[in-house]
C-alpha cells in the first residue's frame, strides 16, 4: 500500500513538474509572439488600363497587307474591305486597285514590312509611316521585287480603327538618315529615368496607381521590391514627398547608387522620414528600327552600411 502511495505520489510531482514546464514554455512563446513590431496590412496597388492605340493600329497594318495581297490574287476586294473605312479614298482607290491587277493577271506576294512611326493628327486620326516589301509576278515576264513607302492615315470610328487614305513617303532616306544622326548616347535613357523615378514613387506612394512603376521594372522580383518598400511606407504613414541623390553614377555598367529621403506624414499626425540606399542596375531598350528607346530597372538592392 505505501508502495502505491509513493508511486502516485512521484506521478503527481512528475505531472506537475511537466505542467509547469509546458506552461512556461507557452508562456515563452506568447512573449516572443506578442513584439511591438506591428503586422503590415496588404496594400492593395491599382493599374491604370493602358492605352492600345499603337497595339490596335499596328494589328491594322498588319492585317490589311495581308488581305490587299489575298484581294488582288483572287479578284475579291471583300477580303480587305474590312479594313478600309467606307467611301474614303483608300476604299475606292483599292476597289480599282483590286480590279485592275486581277484582270491583269498580276499576283502579288507579301515578303515583310515595317512600322516606322505613328503621329496624332487629331481626335482619334492618326498618320502611319510603313516600309513594304512586295513580290509583283507578271503573266508574261520574271517578277520583280519592290520596296514601297508609305504614309497611311488611319481612324478610329468608335472602338474600331480603319485606313482612310494613303501617300508616297516621299522622304524616306532623308527621314532615316536624320533619325540615326539623332540616335540617344549609351545611358541618356537611364539618365532619363533616373530624373523621373522619384515622381513616379510618389505618384505611387499617394495614389497606389503602379502602372508607371511596372512599366519601369524589367521582371517581378523588381517590382515586388519596390512594393515591399512602398508596402511599408503606406503602413506607417501617408502625405508622401519622394528626393532621390544620386551618390555614384554607373557610367558603363549602369549600375548607380542612389539615396532616396522619403518624408511623409505619420499616424501620430507628425512628420516621419524614410532614408535608404539602393544600387540601381538598368537596362536601355532601344528599338533598331525606330532608332526609339527607354531604360528599366533589372535590378535593385538596398545598402546596408
């Protein structure tokens, strides 16, 4: 009986001593759990629909050359009638067009072409400079290759974009050759994007539009960065002014370290301030054909000292 006793005896001091154990170990836990260090609420970021013109006019050209070459080789100008705005002049122009070189007997074939440029003319018209590289085949001798330039108007008519009209691009070689004169040094696209970045963050910072801010960002993991930073930012405080200092310039790698001071207004209704450094890693996007470009961030690191 004693024995008994003192079995259940240990077993009770065994159990308390493990209760008390555990308990402290939750205990433990809740504190390290319970910081001061405050859990971020998810900011929502919008994006602004981005304007499709050139898109839409592009996929125009595209599909209208490619038609005008099915119109002309089967003699049946509904093939491209979709595309050209009814009644203008290069509906009817084409209608002629169509019929005379199918009674002809001439066929075409499409070899490639390129879009130059796009101009705002006016409310929903715009200008369209194109190169065309066409195969024209003859009945009765060898075809011959041609490059034609041209100068389309095309319209909008509610959503849809049609080509009204066409011209020679009469100064073709002068245009080129005075567009690669005017071609941008190596980094005056960085340079470009360096002196904007700041506005762009705090447009973001204020608004939670990133458009413009996904637009600068070469891949995700730059974006999410940056989304990151701002997340903070916007957890702590609102009213956002952003400076950037630029404290090495990349002049070959375009890598730049810069400084960003961020002041904002914090929940305590006082003025708080954000200062951090990056390394800035950028890319120029140039465009062979347009002779065009702008740069992106490909990478961002901060700088902990």
């Amino acid at each position: 009986m004693k024995k008994i006793l003192v079995l259940n005896l240990a077993f009770l001091i065994l159990t308390a001593c493990n209760s008390e154990s555990v308990s402290y170990k939750i205990n433990n836990t809740d504190q390290i759990t319970n910081t001061d260090i405050p859990v971020e609420t998810e900011i929502i970021f919008t994006e602004r629909q981005l304007d499709n013109t050139m898109d839409e006019i592009s996929k125009l050209i595209k599909y209208y050359e490619k038609n005008l070459i099915e119109a002309i080789n089967k003699g049946t100008f509904s093939f491209v009638e979709p595309n050209l705005l009814p009644d203008s002049n290069l509906f009817v122009a084409q209608k002629k067009l169509v019929n005379n070189l199918f009674t002809r007997k001439i066929t075409e074939e499409f070899q490639n072409s390129e879009i130059y440029r796009t101009y705002y003319i006016d409310i929903n018209k715009f200008d369209v400079e194109v190169a065309e590289n066409i195969k024209i085949n003859y009945p009765d001798k060898e075809g011959i290759l041609r490059e034609y330039h041209w100068i389309y108007s095309v319209e909008k008519v509610g959503e849809s974009y049609f080509l009204s009209d066409i011209k020679e691009w009469a100064n073709f070689e002068q245009d080129i050759e005075q567009r690669m004169g005017a071609v941008k040094a190596d980094g005056f696209y960085v340079d470009e994007l360096l002196e904007s970045y700041p506005k762009a963050l705090e447009e973001c910072l204020n608004t939670l539009d990133i458009t413009e801010i996904k637009r600068i960002s070469a891949n995700e993991t730059v974006l999410n960065k940056q989304k990151s930073i701002m997340t903070g930012l916007l957890n702590n405080g609102s009213e956002f002014s952003v400076k950037m200092t630029i404290l090495d310039y990349g002049e070959v790698d375009y890598i730049n370290v810069g400084q960003l001071t961020i002041s904002y207004t914090n929940k305590a209704n006082k003025q708080g301030k954000f200062r951090r450094k990056y390394s800035f890693e950028f890319d120029e996007i140039r465009d062979e054909v347009t002779y065009e470009g702008y740069a992106v961030i490909k990478n961002l690191k901060e700088i902990n000292e």
